[in-house]
C-alpha cells in the first residue's frame, strides 16, 4: 500500500544577510532560465557579468531590514504553515524551496525517509507563472527521475480562481481593511511580458484587453489575467466598487518590458488624483518576504508619503492564519483523493 505525503513548496531565501550568501542564492535564482529566459551565454553575461557585481550587497542590506532571529521571513513562515498543517492532516508534511535550503531534493528526502512513495506537490503560488509554479515541477520532476524513480508526485494546480482562497483572501483583507481608505491596491509580483507570450499554448493572448475577459482560450498560462481574476473576484466578496480598487505590478528587474501598470509608478501618481489614504495588499505572495515587508512595507509607503500621501496601510499575506492552513488542507486532500481514483 502506498505511504502519501504534503511537500510544501515557497521560493527561498539566502542562508544569512551575509553579501556572499545573497549573492549564491541570486546565482541560482536567477540562472534559471524560467527566471531569465536567455539563452545560457546571454544569461551568464547579464546575471554574473552585471547583476551579481552589484546587487548582492543591495539586497543584502534589505534582507537585514527583515531579518529575524529565526531567519528569513518567508522560510520562518513556511516552517509556522507546515507546523499547523501536520496538526491537521495524518499524512507526513514537509517544506521545500525552489532556490537555496531545505531544497526541493531535502524535502522529498525527507518524506522518502519516512516510506513515502506519493507526494503531494504544493507550489505556494496562487497564480501560474514559468518563474514560480512551472519551475517548481520541472526542477521536481527533474529531481524525482533522476533520484527518486520510484517516487509518484501530485501536483496542487494554481488555485487563484478557487471560491475557497478568494473567500480566505476576501475575509483575511476585511478584517485588516482600515476604516477609512480611498483605494486598495493590489500589487503582484511582476514578469517580464516576454514570459506571458512565451507561455501562451494558443499565442492569442494580446497583453490587452483579453486578459480581463472572462473566457478566453490562454487563460490557463497567463499570470496576468490570473491576477485580474484574483482581485475580481476577492472585491466582489468584499463588495468593493471598482473604482476603489487599483491593480499593478512590482519588484520588476532589468530593461525589458515588465507587465503593466508597475506599483512603484502608481505609488508615485496616485496621491496627485486624491488617493490619500491607501490600503495595499500583494495576492501574488502567501507568506510575507523581502518584497512585501520591505519593497512595499518600508520603501513604497516611503513613495506614497513622498508623493503626498496620508495614510498607507499594508495588508499583510495570509502567512500562517488557521483560514488559510485550512484552504491548504482541503486543496492538498482533493489531491490525496486523486490518488485513490488512480
Ligand atoms: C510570487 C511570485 C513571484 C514571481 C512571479 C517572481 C518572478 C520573478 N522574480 C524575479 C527576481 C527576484 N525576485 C526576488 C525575490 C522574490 N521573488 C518572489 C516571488 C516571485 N518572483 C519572492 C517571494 C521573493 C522574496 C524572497 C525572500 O527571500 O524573501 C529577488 C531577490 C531579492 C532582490 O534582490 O530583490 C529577485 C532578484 C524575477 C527576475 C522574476 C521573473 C522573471
Ligand atoms: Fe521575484
Ligand atoms: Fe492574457
């Protein structure tokens, strides 16, 4: 009879705020070519050429802002999921990062070693893009073949359009919501627009008005459209008027064309349109981490104030609320089920 067990997986952070460390964990994030989609000699050249000359001691610095004395938020807060998590379910569960330690490879070791010999494969990713939710199964599948052959993986599909997030999502905001407020926000991480095209199987998508629509042959593969999704469908719960609510697009890197409307532009013009009292919330991430407790915490309020702005409230991710442990329980038994039919 088959062992089944949870793999739990988020991006990763460096080892320390030491610049050495920063800068070994770039090298392998961004050398993925999921990440930076050049070809491997263009790629080297951009991201050991110029990006780890100078970056690594700017975002070591910004990682010692966030830092606590357990580590790195985002793997402290994986590490608090995966602890409520196995209170919840009786199958082993285990934690894995797609760049830096415990790796993918740690965590499905882990589950072998407890006689698992089924996983369910959880990207942390509410919406699908190549850099997070397709190369989380590529690296796993690469990982299984090659050392653990005798290993089946489930994988937990993008959720973002599933009532049971957007209702956790939607109760999460309501409740951190502050009484009076002229816009919500809602910043995603951004990718190049390169990635969407890319991923497009039907190349219909037009980076325009489909995205918006409801139906649409390219949904499935378009990181954008996903993120319109998400926030439609949370501001109806929250019954919020369109025209309280503003969607954009941070953290971008380098000179092509990230999609669009970019968060840090916003931040800048929005208080010129009467947009004093701001609430942002970021959907794209499930636990907070350098980009939401620093990028838009600390430096986006800095803009938003700059610029004119009153009042700026940061909703934080869901990070460990029972809510959303429950979402992740219900959506990983729907796989364990899956199982059972097979
Ligand atoms: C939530 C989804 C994410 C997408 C999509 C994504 C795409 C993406 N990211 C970079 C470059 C960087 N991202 C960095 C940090 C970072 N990114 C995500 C999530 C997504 N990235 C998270 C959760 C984090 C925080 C990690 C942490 O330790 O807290 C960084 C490193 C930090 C920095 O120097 O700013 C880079 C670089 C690209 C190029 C990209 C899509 C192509
Ligand atoms: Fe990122
Ligand atoms: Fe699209």
């Amino acid at each position: 009879m088959a062992k089944k067990g949870i793999l739990l997986i988020n991006l990763g952070s460096p080892r320390s705020t030491a610049v050495e460390d920063v800068k070994e964990y770039l090298d392998e994030f961004l050398m993925d070519e999921k990440v930076i989609d050049y070809r491997w000699i263009f790629r080297a050249l951009l991201v050991q050429g110029i990006i780890l000359k100078t970056r690594p001691a700017k975002s070591a610095q910004a990682y010692k802002t966030v830092w606590t004395d357990e580590g790195s938020p985002l793997i402290v807060i994986t590490k608090k999921i995966q602890q409520k998590l196995q209170k919840r379910v009786d199958v082993p569960v285990e934690i894995g990062m797609r760049y830096a330690e415990p790796s993918i490879e740690t965590g499905i070791r882990n589950l072998v070693k407890k006689g698992i010999t089924e996983i369910i494969l959880f990207p942390l990713y509410p919406q699908y893009a190549m850099s997070t939710t397709e190369t989380v199964i590529e690296k796993a599948e690469e990982i299984r073949k090659k050392k653990f052959p005798e290993v089946r993986i489930n994988y937990v599909q993008p959720f973002y359009n599933r009532d049971l997030y957007t209702d956790c999502l939607a109760e999460s905001i309501r409740e951190k919501l502050p009484e009076n407020f002229d816009a919500l926000l809602f910043s995603y991480h951004g990718v190049p627009e390169r990635h969407i095209y890319k991923t497009d199987p039907t190349k219909t998508c037009n980076m325009n008005d489909c995205c918006y629509k409801d139906a649409h042959p390219s949904h499935s593969f378009c990181y954008r459209h996903q993120c319109f999704k998400t926030t439609d469908l949370v501001i109806r719960k929250l019954g919020l008027p369109k025209d309280k609510v503003i969607v954009s697009f941070q953290s971008r890197l380098g000179k092509d064309k990230w999609i669009e409307p970019y968060t840090d532009h916003k931040l800048e013009t929005i208080p010129g349109k009467g947009i004093k009292n701001l609430a942002i919330v970021c959907p794209a991430f499930v636990s907070d981490c350098l980009e939401t407790l620093e990028e838009i915490s600390v430096e986006g309020k800095e803009q938003f104030l700059e610029a004119g702005g009153e009042n700026f409230t940061y909703i934080p991710c869901l990070n460990d609320e029972d809510r959303w442990i429950d979402v992740i329980r219900t959506l990983c038994e729907e796989q364990l089920n899956q199982f059972y039919l097979l």
